[in-house]
C-alpha cells in the first residue's frame, strides 16, 4: 500500500458527528456513496484528495489538520514502546510505524498495552523482596487506563463540550462573576445552598444530598472555589450525557470507571467555566495571555492552560497546544499536546526543557525557543504555580505549568514578541526524554538510550563517560 495514503475515519466521523449528520446524509454532501463513507470511518479505505478538498470547502476545515492529531499521539506512544531492549533486534522506520498507525490503529494500541503489561510485571518483579506469593499485576492501573482514555480521544469530547457550553449561555457566564451565577443556579434549579467551611475543614469541596448543601473550603481562592461549584452543576446537570459518553468506554474495572467519571465531571466544569465559542475567540484577540485570559474569565492560569488544550472542535479547532503540569520531582501529573510534541509515557522530561526552570523564577513566565531530534520547532513556556491550603504550616505544593505550540504557530503568542524564531541559533536542542533520545552529545544526558550500544574510552574523558556508537 502507498505510503502517501491517508487513514482519518476518526477524524471523518467527528466532523459528522458533530454537525448531526447520518452517514447518508454527510455522504451526500460531500459528493461520495455512503459506504465509501462506511469504509472511511472504519480506516478500510483511504481518503481521496477530492474528498480532503470537499471536507475544506463546506466544513472550513485546514487540510493540514487532517493529517495530525491521532496519528501522532499513536505513532509517539508505538516508538517509545518500541525502543525498549526487547525489541533490540527490530528497528522499523517512521515511515513504517506510520504505516501501522495509519493502517491499523488497534494493532498498535494492542502493542502498547502489551507493552506497558510487560514494563509493570518487570518493576513487581524487581521489587520482590521477602513478600512472595502475591500475584503478579500486569494490568493497567485505573489511573492509567483513564490517562490514556483522555489522551486518544484528543482530550477534546464533542458532546460534553456542546451541553456545557448551551449551559454557560443559558446561565450568563461571562457577564457577571461566576459565584454569583453558579450559586443562584444551583439553589434555584437543584435546591443546593452553598456556603464556605469551618477553618479548620480540610475538605475543599463536600456535597451533602440530603441536606442539599454544599460546602466550599473557606481557604479556596475564586477560581478555585468556582470550578468546585462547577464541579458539582457537572454532577447534577450534566449527569446525562457524562453517563452516556461513560457508556461507551470499556474499562476493565468500576474503580477505573469512577475515576473517569471523575474526570468527565471536571471537563464539563472546565467546559462551563470557560464556554467554548467565547474562550476560543477571546484566546484569539489575546494572543494567548494566559493571565488576561485568566482574569476575563475568573479562572486559574491552569484551568485556562488546560482549556487551550482542548480547543479541538471540528470546524472551530484552536491553536495545537501541549499543556504539562509537572512537579518538583519531574514527575508530570497532568499531559496534553494537540501538537506534534508527545510527552514521555515511562521516565522523566527531557533537562533541557525550560519547564524545570520555572520554579527558579515563582509567578514569571518564561520562554525557549526549541527542536526536538525530528526537526520540528516550538515555542515553550512554563510558569510556577502554588497549591494547598494558606497558613505557616499548610502544605503549598508548587507545579510548572508548561504549554506552548510549534514555532508556525508562534506569531499567536504574545510570549513570541521580541524573539527572533527566524534564527536557528536560537533554538536550544530538547527531547522527550532520555531513554529515547537519538542526541549523541548532550552534556545534560541523564541515562543512555535504551537502543545504543556504549563506547566506554579508558584513557579520556568527556562529560558524558561514555560515546554512543553509530
């Protein structure tokens, strides 16, 4: 099969989806039968460019979006798995993982759980010590089964989005404060007061049913405390089409199950807080100030870093942007990328990436121009952000929010002012991590890659003890 093919049935049948059409009634529109459609959807035939043409002229739809997205998630998440030494004799091109990504995506998907089974039954292994007997856990965790339902759905859930953005209009969010607007909705729609907590109350968010009561820490700040008040208008108005969307998951457990639900409800109350259409145009007139936009719609730098994220409607798509948050040990707790940047699944960020640097200057924002091995540009910004409760002895735990977009993107950015993304100089060299690195010089390396065999030179060395062999 031609390696020029494309595979987009997903992408194809969100765009009908989201215009409510029936397979018939889209194919009609763009001009083909409604089993080529058929076909399309389910990756068995490619699409022609008079299709890729017919798709732009009645959806305005770029082309160049078509290509990307999915197919780059899966095609990153198959290389990492696939750099692991128990594949050392097997090293396919790009162009043949794209072939597999684009021909058959479940293939590929199965690998990758297969892979991560045998990742977690060796880390048990390893750990073994004097507590024999137990069984072996090669499943996913819960965790990570919702991670990575988020992560291949695009983070971006059509109907979710839809009902929570026809609710913020019929609210009038955006014209007055949230509080204000959450709290008259819920009492008068659902018989819910909401009052803030004792001081003492460690909990920032408890709902109790039977009184109809809702109780907010009194140490939340407002976009905390707002997105808690969302979070439950999620709950109770936005239980229908969570439960329908959960319908059509396949989790292998009920606790995977609920930790999605969880998740679902925090996208809707994203979703209400910050309502698609005006976050999209606003995000556009601001060049992307996180802090205006924070301030416009009383949200945390955050909430509005993962927003952008999701910008990924049909017809209405907003920048590629990735989005991490990540703590103080490098661990990234939250990840994103509508771009062609994919973040490490197993081991640590690349130290080259300025994203470890914001918690060298707390509340500054702070940019890097960067390439990864493949060549693509980006612009990188990473703020630090505190957590946790106020008071001498509370716990704060601080995070870097890192988010940006490629450098075709950049002029977007209000961050991209003053630097010059014209000169290859300016670019600092980054990866994903360490383990799948291609980077034969890089002084920052913290463990070699896993598919390169060493050169270990008794009589020199550098700052790295050892070369990589070509």
């Amino acid at each position: 099969m031609a390696t020029g093919k494309l595979f987009i049935g997903r992408k194809v049948r969100d765009i009908r989806q989201a215009n409510d059409f029936t397979q018939a009634q889209f194919a009609s529109v763009i001009g083909i039968s409604t089993s080529y459609l058929n076909q399309i959807e389910n990756n068995q035939r490619s699409v022609s460019a008079a299709v890729l043409l017919s798709l732009a002229e009645k959806f305005q739809l770029d082309i160049s979006e078509l290509a990307s997205g999915e197919n780059e998630r899966l095609l990153s998440a198959l290389s990492e798995a696939l750099t692991d030494t128990l594949f050392e004799n097997y090293a396919p091109s790009v162009q043949e993982l794209k072939l597999v990504t684009q021909n058959a995506p479940g293939l590929a998907h199965a690998l990758i759980t297969c892979h991560q089974a045998y990742r977690r039954l060796g880390e048990q292994v390893a750990s073994f010590d004097d507590r024999l007997g137990g069984a072996a856990q090669v499943e996913p965790t819960p965790y990570e089964e919702v991670r990575d339902f988020f992560h291949f759905v695009d983070n971006y859930l059509h109907e979710i989005d839809v009902a929570a953005e026809a609710l913020a209009e019929r609210l009038g969010i955006g014209l007055e404060e949230n509080y204000a607007l959450l709290s008259r909705y819920l009492e008068r729609e659902h018989q819910v007061r909401t009052v803030r907590g004792a001081v003492n109350d460690e909990a920032l968010r408890r709902y109790e049913p039977a009184k109809r009561l809702l109780t907010i820490s009194r140490h939340a700040n407002e976009p905390t405390r707002d997105f808690q008040m969302a979070h439950l208008v999620a709950q109770l108005a936005g239980a229908e089409v969570i439960e329908a969307t959960l319908k059509d998951t396949a989790f292998r457990s009920a606790e995977a199950r609920e930790i999605c639900r969880m998740g679902l409800q925090n996208y809707f109350a994203g979703a209400l807080i910050l309502p698609y259409k005006m976050f999209h145009q606003a995000a556009r007139e601001l060049r992307h100030d996180i802090e205006l936009l924070a301030s416009r719609f009383g949200a945390s730098l955050e909430q509005v870093c993962h927003r952008l994220s999701t910008l990924q409607k049909p017809g209405r798509k907003g920048v590629p942007v990735f989005f991490a948050r990540i703590d103080r040990a490098g661990n990234i707790t939250k990840r994103h990328s509508a771009a062609k940047l994919q973040f490490a699944r197993f081991g640590a960020a690349c130290p080259l990436w300025n994203a470890h640097q914001a918690f060298e200057t707390p509340g500054r924002i702070i940019r890097q121009l960067a390439e990864t091995p493949d060549g693509v540009r980006y612009l990188c910004l990473a703020v630090q952000v505190q957590k946790g409760r106020h008071g001498y002895h509370a716990n704060q735990p601080s995070f870097a929010l890192a988010f940006g977009c490629e450098v075709s993107y950049a002029n977007t950015f209000v961050y991209a002012d003053g630097l010059d993304i014209e000169s290859r100089a300016a670019y600092d060299p980054i990866g994903v991590s360490c383990r799948i690195c291609e980077r034969a010089n890089c002084e920052s390396r913290a463990i070699p890659p896993l598919k390169r065999k060493l050169a270990i030179d008794h009589n020199e060395r550098q700052m790295v003890p050892y070369r990589l062999e070509s």
